[in-house]
C-alpha cells in the first residue's frame, strides 16, 4: 500500500485531500468556509487574474500572487488560496508553518483571517508526502496555472463525470492527458496520488519512478525513458506486489532505509561515528555553478534579495534581544535595510577571544546572532546558483572550532534546497572529522525568513522559533 510512509503518518493528508476532491473538484464546495466557492464563473476570474496578467518581475512567488489577485473578485481571492493549500498540500521538502503562513496571508487577501484552529492548516496535514524537488517550487507558478487548468476542465464537465474521473484509474489517466500543460508538470503525479493512493508511489517526479525500476532489476532507465506515467505506474505497483512477499514485515516505501539505497545515487559511508549519507556529484550537478567572474550566462547576477534577507535575519534577531554581526563588506548596504528601532543591535566588532584564523572565518560570515560573548546563531544566505562559499565557510569553522556548540543555517530560495543538501552531503563535507556538516547545519528558505519576519509579537518568542521552519537533510 502506497497509503505507507517509513518515517510519518500520512493518513491525516490523504483524507484531507479526498476530502478536497470530493468537495473542491467533484462539488463546487468550499474547503475553508460553507460557501460555493470552487464554482465555473470564479475559476474564470482567476484565470482573467492570474493566468491572463503573468508577472515576470523579480519579487518571490506569493508577493507576485498577491499583486496579481488584487483587482479579482473576493471570491477569486479566496479560491486562489484554497488551491494553494492543494498546491501546497504534497510536497515535504516545505515545512508546515511556511505553508500556512503563505495560505492565511492569501485567503486575508479575500477580507477576513482563518481561525487558528482551523484544522487542515494543521502540522499533521500540513506537513507533507514527499519531496517536490527543487523543480516543484522553482516552477510554481506553472504548477498553480496547471492546477487551474485541470480546474477549468472539471468545471466544464457534468457531475458524473467528474465523478467517474477519480473514481476509476483509468479514467483519470485518460482525462489528465488529455489536458493541455505547459512542461512536465509535477502536479500531475501529486495530484493521482492523492485520488489513487493504493495503486500510485508517492513519487513526484518519473526520475525517480525509473531509477527505481532501473535499481531493483525491473527495466533500464533507456527502457522506461518512453514509458508513460500509466506504464510506470503499473510497474511499480509489480514490483511492490513482489517486493511484499520479500520484506513481509517491512512497510514499504521505495525512499525507507531498507529500499532506497538499492536506487538511489546516494552512497552510505562507515566512518568512525557511524554511518553517513554521501553524494558524489555528477556532471549535471557542475553545470549551473556561478563563474568567478559573477555573471551567469552573460548576464550580470543581482545580490539585492540576499541583502533584503540578511537585513530580514537582522530585524528578527535584534526583536528577539539578540546583538547582530553583518560582515564590514555588506554592513552598509544592509544597514540600509534594517527598520530604525533595529539598528541599535549591529555591532561594530566581534566581542570574541578566538584565535586570528577563527576570528577572520567568523567576521565574513553574513548574519550572526550573539548573546553576551557567544554565539547563538550564524547564518549564510546565498542567492546565486552556487552554494559552495556558504557550505566552505561552515565547514572551516567546524574545522577550526570542532567543538563550537552553536546552530549554523544555510539561507537561500526554496527552489536551491536539493542543491544545498546535495553539496552538503559531498564526501568533504560529510566525512569532516568530528561530525558531518549535514548533523549541524540547517537549510532555511527565503519565503520562510520572510514568513518569520512578519510574526506579530517577535519580541515576546525565543529563537527556537528557527525549529519550526528550518529544515534537515532528510534520509529519504
């Protein structure tokens, strides 16, 4: 059963999604109101909204939303955040709170606030069946103008068939294909998933569907290459069939600890603390690195989002009593950025007593949180496509100070997750001496900086705010 995952209950999120199904695609319901909401006239003001009015800006993801949503109907509004819960609903690799931050803030959009207890906006539905990948979340808007044409669709069609469509595998493969898209949208295997969880992986890419075939000895990956989503789907639901009467105690997941090394790229090593995660790079992982020149692709790469978020990271540690460290080369220009009242917290020289080597690695360092003479915090935000200086300058303080006990955060835009913790897990980073650089170091997304950010009452909360949104390299 598919319904299983090694590591969470999932159970919560697949009937928060049937519900969805039932109540959003087949009905015309409503998710967070008894109002009928997911109705044909409203999905057409959303496409006037935002399909028809793209933003091609440099603002994040739900800032261009909103903007584009503005001028639409309340109702429009309100739908608009209902799919966003539904686009949000799938993917692990964002956590809970940044997701139902971003779904409150749109669905306010639309005139009134979700109460806090509203329960499909829980932790236990919120957080997720699997990875989306950095493609997910760098392509989501196209994700969201998928989902809104697949809407579109059911809306033009009678009752029985939209019921017929998620109530037979076959009909639903018939009917996704036969809706145009823009790419190879990801959504589509989130979305079959959640209406046929007993017969489809919660995989959301067919990257992974054939290396697992290629792995466990079913098809070579030249061989699926051509093989449609129906195709791969029934193959793997084979291979878990034969795979029950191997591992009869087991749950099976193709990502557990048991299965996915029979697959995946990522190699267990034994070191002297025990075992740890490796990836060896290939050549498709060195093709997007920034040059040294600081241009990419001829053009020239623009830092001001990462001094906005170092300046984000600033406000957050100065309202939580903490006394901030910006590096002599950015401090100007961040300054800048930071409210007035929050400027009184940046010093001008580290108050530490390490020797010069530690001393210099720290001072470059891009944001720093101190209590006292100690370090709390330390943050490294990287916005280009490289992530190999922020990486490097953890890895020399640990190298320096093996036994500094304080929490390192890489901070850059979702889309960049699977690059960090792919780099993290390179043999020189985890085979460090004393521990891996992925046991200490955290991943933190812009959107979630910025959903940090905008906590009323940040002055009256601890730093393990941080926990709730920042995320580890996972095992599967």
């Amino acid at each position: 059963m598919a319904r299983q995952v090694h590591n969470r209950d999932i159970r919560a999120t697949l009937v928060a999604a049937r519900n969805w199904v039932d109540t959003c695609l087949i009905g015309d319901g409503s998710l967070f109101s008894t109002d009928t909401l997911w109705t044909v006239a409203n999905v057409e003001h959303v496409v006037r909204a935002f399909v028809d009015h793209p933003d091609e800006g440099n603002d994040d993801f739900l800032t261009k939303l909103k903007g584009q949503m503005t001028p639409a109907t309340v109702e429009a509004r309100r739908l608009v955040a209902e799919m966003l819960w539904a686009l949000l609903l799938f993917p692990s690799n964002m956590k809970a709170p940044t997701k139902r931050q971003q779904i409150r803030e749109m669905w306010s959009l639309g005139g009134t606030s979700l109460p806090e207890s509203q329960p499909l906006l829980s932790d236990d539905i919120l957080k997720g069946i699997g990875s989306g990948g950095p493609g997910f979340n760098n392509y989501r808007p196209n994700e969201l103008e998928y989902l809104i044409a697949l809407t579109t669709d059911l809306k033009g069609r009678s009752s029985t068939e939209r019921n017929a469509i998620f109530a037979e595998y076959d009909d639903f493969i018939a009917w996704v294909d036969a809706v145009p898209r823009k790419g190879d949208r990801q959504y589509r295997h989130m979305l079959r998933f959640f209406a046929f969880p007993e017969l489809v992986e919660r995989i959301s890419s067919n990257n992974d569907r054939r290396k697992i075939l290629e792995g466990l000895g079913v098809a070579s990956a030249r061989e699926t290459k051509e093989w449609s989503d129906a195709q791969l789907d029934k193959a793997l639901l084979q291979l878990r069939q034969s795979l029950a009467t191997r591992y009869p105690s087991e749950i099976l997941d193709f990502y557990s600890p048991v299965l996915k090394p029979q697959w995946s790229s990522d190699q267990r090593v034994r070191t002297a603390d025990g075992e740890v995660t490796v990836v060896v790079p290939s050549g498709d992982d060195e093709e997007d690195e920034l040059p040294i020149d600081g241009t990419l692709r001829g053009q020239e790469v623009d830092l001001r989002p990462s001094f906005q978020i170092q300046a984000r990271l600033a406000e957050i540690g100065a309202k939580m009593g903490f006394r901030i460290w910006l590096p002599r080369g950015d401090r100007g220009r961040v300054r800048d950025l930071i409210s007035e009242p929050d400027r009184i917290a940046l010093l001008e020289e580290l108050p530490l007593n390490n020797e010069q080597a530690t001393l210099s690695t720290i001072e470059q360092i891009d944001v720093i949180w101190l209590r006292g003479r100690a370090i709390v915090r330390a943050f490294e935000v990287e916005h280009t496509t490289s992530v190999y200086s922020g990486l490097l300058r953890m890895a020399d303080l640990l190298a320096l100070q093996p036994n500094l006990a304080i929490q390192l955060h890489i901070v850059a835009p979702a889309e960049r997750r699977d690059k960090v913790f792919r780099e993290m897990r390179r043999p020189v980073f985890s085979l460090m001496n004393g521990r891996p650089l992925s046991s200490t170091c955290t991943f933190i997304s812009y959107e979630s900086v910025i959903a940090i950010r905008s906590i009323e009452h940040l002055a009256h909360l601890n730093d393990s705010i941080i926990g709730e949104y920042e995320e580890e390299a996972e095992e599967g």
